[in-house]
C-alpha cells in the first residue's frame, strides 16, 4: 500500500535527518529513508569517530609534550588503540540513539532500506527486512551523500589500500601509512596517527599542504609537521601503475620534483576527495539534473530542476562539510513549508580542521581578495602573545584577519592554532553582521583566554595590537 507524506527524505544524514525535523517542527508530514544507518557518513564515518579518536591522540600527545613540566608525572603511561576504538565507538552508538531518539520525538516515519524514484513524487523503498514500501509526497529532498573517491587505476581493497572507511572501522594501528591528499582528511589522519606513534608519510600533488587554506596558514603546518617528525612531499604524484602489495605492506612510486622516489608503508591511505551518490536514485525518473561531476544541480533554495524536488548536503558537492550539509537541508524544508529563509553565503561557512594545531578559516584569503582588486589590511596575532595559550602549553600559531581598507570590514578570518575550530565562530558572526575588524577589537575579550587572539589580531588591523 502507498504510503502519503508532505515531505520524504532521502538519506539520515547530516542534511537529511536535520530537514526532516524542521519540516515537522513546521506542520508537515514527514518520513525519512535511510539504506544504512540514521547520523549518515559524519556520524558513523566521518566528523564524529575522527574527533573520537583525535582527542585520544591529543592527551597523548598533551601528557608526553607537557605532562611532567605542569607536575604530572607520565611515567608508566602506555596508550591502547582498541580502548580508543572502543570509545569512539561509544560515542558515536550515544550520538545514534540521539538521533533516532529525535526521529520519534518529532514523530517522523522512519523507513530503513534504500530508496528510488518511481516518479518524481513516488519513492520506492527496499526495506532492509524484505519487501518493498512505496512513498508519494507533494515534496522531496534528496541527501544521500557521498562516499570516497579513489585515483584513476588506483584500486582500494580495503585491506592495504584503504578509504577513511576503513581505517574508521579498524580496531588496531599500522606501523607505517603512506596518506595520498593533504586536504583536511589526509592532514587529519596524519596528525592523528603520528601521535599515536606511525610513521606517516603524507603525499600531496599540488606545492603546498591543505592547498584550500591560506598560504601562511599551509606553511604554518608544513613547519609544524617538519618538526614533529610527519614527512610531507608537496609537487608529488602519486602512479597509481607503480603500486606493488607485499606480503609486508604496499609500495608506490611517487614523482617528486627530484625524481621518482618509492615508498613502502604498511598501508596506503587514499584521501584524494569524495565523490556523489547518486547511481542507485533512478534519476532517470525525473527531470533533475547533474553536472560533469555527479554533483546535483540546485538554486539557492535547493530546488533541483524537477518541481518539488530538492537535493541538499554532499550530493551537491560544493563545501562537502556538515555544518552546512545541515543548513542546505534546513533551508530546503523551510522552503517547502511556504517560508522565505535567508540564503547560505558561501563566504560565511566556516571550514575547520583537526590536525595538530588546528586549522579554521572562512571567507577570502589575502590573496583571493587582493586577485579581486580589493584594498585590503590585516591583522595578525600569535597564540605564544597571549597568557592561557602559554599556560596550556600551545604557543604555536596565529589569527590572521583580513578586512577591507576603507570600510573595515571583516573579508576573511584564517587561523591555525589551539581551539581555533571554536574560536572561529566569532569571526564568522561578526562577518554575520557586517561588523569590522574594529567592533571585534572592541568586545570585551575574557582574560586569561585563548579568545583574546581574536581581539588583538582585530587590533592589529589597525596596528595597535597592545601584546607584542
Ligand atoms: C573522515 C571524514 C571526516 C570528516 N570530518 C568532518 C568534520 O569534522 N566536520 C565537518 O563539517 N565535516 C566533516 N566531514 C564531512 C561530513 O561527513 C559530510 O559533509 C556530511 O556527512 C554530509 O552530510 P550528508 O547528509 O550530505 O551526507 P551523508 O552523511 O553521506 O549521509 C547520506 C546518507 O544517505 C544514505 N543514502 C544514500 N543513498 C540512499 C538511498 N538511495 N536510500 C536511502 N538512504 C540513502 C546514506 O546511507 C547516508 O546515511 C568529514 C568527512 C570524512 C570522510
């Protein structure tokens, strides 16, 4: 029998399940298709088990770096990676019932199994415990994410050759990784695997390390990495062809600017990108349409081209994080139910990174405004200039502001250092509300804070940083 709904959902993730809450918080009937599991790729393989495991890696490293300076004395400390494994796993199991949770407090219908158009308002689903459950609904939006990408000839089999997939689900260490991308996946791995005692080799084909960043901010943790032991090849690339497993490990030849070298590692760990899901939606069915890439094609309300079907999160391509996943798929249901939401600014998203120091950044980087023409002035602070960064023992990094010259306004914020994936949210607020460099100098910053950065950056705009 046909099952009728205002709103079906394709895919739990973090744009899908999100929607579906604030299209019933908006009086809509809404039921949600997951094939896998609800909380999607960040939940179960993604943002949650990485950070998991990162914070095991962090006081590690925090004990071994400053343990005996501050009096605690580590020795005896011994670390065990299945113990991590089975806390990441914990939290992400807390973070799954959460959600299902939600699905029945906001009385949403929950179908597991793997939906399909019929038509473009008609959903057939293959229910995981057999048979099959047809949808119709005035609306639809389709979040079904994305999954890894490998390199042209580059096979992963999951055994040496391996996806952040995999190496999500181990529950033991290699003794050596090659990482293939410096994007904020591989920088991630790396940081996290050195601290956990790997020798990691990180491989990246274009001249600097997480390229998308700001220039001073990629160099900052090229330097960062050099010292502590992480070896990067920039201007390097990867032959797929050159690929040899052993029964020891794989080996791949890489073209570096000094000719080609040969690394050999337990495991090679593929994190060149990621690529739509889109093949198993029969979107043939409908009038929706894609790009060369795979990625779905929306306005900015996330309407695709078939009437009443919208598409949000990964399967769009464009930021592939998310926080903005999250508010695609809010903005979709708030469409649907007859309101006017504000548009995303792409230059209001902030991107974040949990390598060692952390790495957050949004809008225009100095060179991106000045390449448009715009009269710019920055403002710059180091962690080691303020007391609670020295206190915690992470000196390293800075805050970098970038804003316009005459009005003041903040263009761009890109920080790497600790925390920073929290402190950011500051400049993206103030960008939020047009304020200035001069409105952030102006907040009362706590003190002793790491925050205090953020305000003697803003005044070094205007060359009044009082701290160095
Ligand atoms: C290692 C790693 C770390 C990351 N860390 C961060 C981070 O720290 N911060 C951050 O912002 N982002 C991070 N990301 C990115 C983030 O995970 C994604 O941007 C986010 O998951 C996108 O959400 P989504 O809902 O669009 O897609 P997904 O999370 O991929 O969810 C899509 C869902 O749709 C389901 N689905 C697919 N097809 C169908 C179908 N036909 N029928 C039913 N269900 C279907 C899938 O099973 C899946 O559950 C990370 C990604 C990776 C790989």
């Amino acid at each position: 029998m046909t099952e009728r709904f205002d709103l079906v959902v394709i895919g739990g993730g973090y744009a899908g399940y999100p929607s579906a809450i604030r299209a019933s918080q908006l009086g809509m009937k809404v039921a949600l298709v997951e094939k896998s599991k609800l909380g999607g790729n960040c939940l179960h393989r993604g943002c949650i088990p990485t950070k998991a495991l990162l914070q095991s890696a962090s006081m590690l490293s925090e004990l071994e770096r400053h343990g005996e300076e501050l009096g605690v004395l580590t020795e005896g400390v011994s670390f065990d990676y299945s113990q991590a494994a089975k806390y990441r796993d914990e939290v992400v199991g807390k973070l799954h019932e959460g959600t299902r949770y939600l699905m029945r407090k906001n009385g949403i219908a929950t179908y597991e199994g793997a939906g399909r158009f019929l038509e473009p308002k008609k959903i057939e689903v293959r229910l995981k415990e057999g048979g099959e459950q047809t949808l119709e609904a005035r609306y639809v939006l389709i979040a079904s994410g994305s999954a890894p990408r490998s390199l042209p000839g580059l096979e992963i089999d999951h055994e040496q050759v391996l996806t952040s997939d995999d190496v999500l689900t181990m529950n033991c260490l290699p003794s050596s990784l090659v990482i293939l991308g410096s994007g904020a996946v591989g920088v991630e791995f790396a940081s996290m695997y050195h601290d956990f005692d790997v020798e990691v080799t990180v491989v990246e084909i274009l001249d600097r390390i997480v390229p998308d960043e700001d220039a001073e901010v990629s160099a900052m943790l090229k330097k960062s990495f050099a010292e502590r032991g992480v070896r990067v090849l920039t201007n390097a690339k990867a032959d797929p062809k050159r690929l040899r497993k052993t029964n020891r490990g794989v080996t791949i030849g890489v073209s570096t600017e000094g000719g080609v070298e040969v690394l050999s590692a337990e495991a090679l760990l593929v994190a060149v990108g990621r690529r739509t899901i889109t093949e198993s939606l029969n979107l043939e069915a409908t009038r929706v349409e894609t790009n060369a890439r795979d990625e779905i094609l929306v306005d900015e309300y996330y309407r695709t081209a078939e009437p009443g079907v919208y598409a949000a999160g990964d399967v769009i391509g464009g930021h592939w994080l998310a926080h903005v996943a999250n508010h695609e798929g809010l903005i979709a249901a708030e469409h649907m139910a007859g309101k006017e939401p504000t548009f995303l600014d792409p230059n209001l998203v902030p991107r974040v990174t949990f390598c060692r120091p952390e790495i957050a950044s949004f809008g225009l980087t100095e060179d991106q405004a000045r390449e448009r023409g715009q009269e710019v002035r920055i403002g710059r602070f180091p962690f080691r200039a303020v007391g609670k960064a020295l206190i915690e023992g992470e000196p390293e990094g800075f805050v970098k502001i970038v804003s316009d010259e005459r009005s003041g306004l903040v263009l761009g914020v890109h920080a790497i250092g600790p925390r920073v994936t929290d402190l950011i949210s500051e400049g993206v607020f103030a960008g939020l509300v047009e304020g200035t460099a001069q409105e952030i100098a102006m907040a009362v910053h706590a003190h002793p804070t790491l925050a205090e950065v953020f305000g003697e950056a803003a005044m070094d705009v205007d060359e009044l940083a009082i701290n160095l």
